[in-house]
C-alpha cells in the first residue's frame, strides 16, 4: 500500500513537473515510453501456475506429527504447498490439478499409507 501511494505521488510529481516545464506533448511521449517499457516487461513475464486450494478435515494428532503430515502432504506430485493446523482440524494444499492424485492425499490422511 505504501508503495503505491509512492508511485502516485512520483507520477502526480513528474506529470506536473513535465507538463507545467515542457507542455501537454512532452507529459504524452513520457506516459508513451513508460507503456512502451511496460509491455516489454509484461511480455517476458511467465502466466502464474494454475492451483487451486483444496480442503481436507484431519484427525486429531500431535504437533510433531502434523509437520511430518505437511511435508508428506507438499512432496506428493501436484502439491505446491500444504498446511496443517491441528487446532483447526484442517490440512489445506495448494495444488495444480495436473498430476495431483487425490486419492494418494486421502490414504495419508487416513493413516492407509
């Protein structure tokens, strides 16, 4: 949030510096190169991974045991990300539904494998 009032702040400055000292068509070529540069940087940009977040009731555990549950949970294939809080009774996975078996997620839940 900061940030952005900083870059409001710069742009409000600069347009009015550029338009107030070298007029309307200087403050145009400025704003035209800033796009310019812009779609530079969005073209390489890579699309962010498709994941959705998946949620799962687990039983009640220790807290040892439920940071063993998470890291099993995150290396299964198409887990990014996986989350247990035992207090909450919950294990939450970030996943890509690409090569994410959800039937492997449920036997480790359930203690089947």
């Amino acid at each position: 949030s900061s940030l952005q009032f900083l870059g409001a702040f710069t742009g409000a400055t600069t347009g009015g510096y550029l338009y107030g000292h070298h007029g309307g068509p200087a403050l145009f070529a400025f704003c035209g190169v800033l796009l310019a540069l812009w779609l530079v940087l969005a073209i390489t940009m890579k699309a962010p991974a498709a994941v959705r977040t998946k949620m799962y009731h687990i039983q009640e555990m220790e807290t040892g045991k439920a940071s063993g549950l998470s890291r099993e949970l995150a290396s299964l294939p198409g887990v990014h990300e996986a989350l247990v809080l035992v207090g909450e009774g919950v294990a939450y996975l970030k996943v890509d539904m690409k090569g994410f078996d959800e039937t492997r997620v449920v036997q480790l839940l359930e203690g089947e494998v």
